[in-house]
C-alpha cells in the first residue's frame, strides 16, 4: 500500500494518477505477489 502511495505521489498531475488507477491497481497486484514470493524465498 505504502508503495502505491509513493507512485501516486511521484504523479506530477492527479488527473493522471485517476486515468491510471486501474494500472497502478494492476501494478501494485504484480507486485505484491513478486514481493511475497521473495519474502518466501528468504524465509525458506
């Protein structure tokens, strides 16, 4: 969440940021798993 934030504060306009919702939306899915992933791989 926190790094969703971040990219929606690196946006320079809003307007841009409510066009790209779905994408960031989209992102942040992908990244969260990929994070998780290596969260287990470090905790194997």
């Amino acid at each position: 969440a926190e790094l969703a934030l971040a990219l929606a504060d690196n946006r320079p306009l809003p307007e841009i940021t409510n066009v790209f919702s779905p994408t960031l939306v989209r992102r942040h899915s992908v990244s969260t798993p990929s994070l998780e992933a290596s969260h287990h791989a470090t905790s194997d």
